[in-house]
C-alpha cells in the first residue's frame, strides 16, 4: 500500500475519464415521478460523453431531457485502494441519422438479451473522481469488495 496516498485525493477530469473508460459498467440514477431510480448499465465512453442502450420503460423515461447522475467505481492495489467518478450532466436521446450510425457502431452491447433500441448519451456537466484507501478490518485487512463476497 502507498503511505503517501491522502485519505481522499480528488483526481483531475482527465484521470477521472481514464478510470470510466477502464470499466464497463456503472450505475445510472435519475428522478421519476418525484422519487430516485438506480439502474446498472453497461456504457461506453465517446467523446467526452456517456453512451449506452435502452429500451423503453422507466429508464427512458428518466433520461431523455432531464439531468442525470452516473457513477462508476472500482478498487486497485488488491484492494487497498479504492476510487469512484460521478459525472453530472443532460442525458438525450441520439436521433440524427449520422450520429445514429456514429453510435451504433461503438463497442456497446446491453447484457439484457431483450432489445435495446434506443441510444441515450449523457453530455456532461460535471466530473467528480475521488481516489482514497480502503479502511481496514480488524485483522488488518482490505474489507471485501461486493465482488469478492
């Protein structure tokens, strides 16, 4: 483990991209009829902006024209350190025919088998990355990731 490392570094807009672009999924929140919705999802980033695929339904609903949250997290050094982005901006849907084709050819594909015909691209606001240690248990161990458990 780094000694050095401040209990919470906030990381530049730049190191924060690279640790979006660095993992595949990530967490959507958005208000729905007055009451937050959490939805994982797989993204991928495309210049500066956040891209995934829908189907209709709440998330939808939650996106098109209203701000959004997205947050994406991970561990490093074995789990010793870990980091966490939250980009804040505008989700809309992509509807020009060449950004349609643009988009339908970036490496996204939903996990769902169900279809996902619509493509929704968060155009950012603000960036927040954070890198900090992980507190240890009482025999001096990383806490385990939800992953590991």
């Amino acid at each position: 483990m780094d000694e050095t490392l401040e209990p919470m570094e906030h990381l530049t807009v730049s190191q924060s991209w690279a640790l979006v672009r660095s993992v595949p999924i990530g967490r959507l929140a958005v208000v729905v009829d007055g009451k937050p919705e959490i939805f994982p999802l797989n993204h991928v980033v495309d210049r500066g902006t956040i891209v995934f695929r829908t189907a209709e339904g709440t998330k939808l609903a939650g996106t098109i024209g209203k701000s959004v949250a997205y947050e994406v997290d991970g561990v490093e050094g074995g789990g010793t350190v870990a980091w966490s982005v939250v980009i804040k901006g505008e989700a809309h849907e992509v509807a020009r025919l060449h950004e349609s084709i643009e988009s339908l050819e970036l490496p996204l594909f939903p996990w769902h088998r169900g279809p996902k015909p619509r493509i929704i691209r968060i155009d950012p606001e603000d960036v927040q990355g954070r890198r900090f240690t992980v507190t240890l248990t009482r025999d001096r161990t990383p806490a385990p990731h939800a992953s590991e458990e």
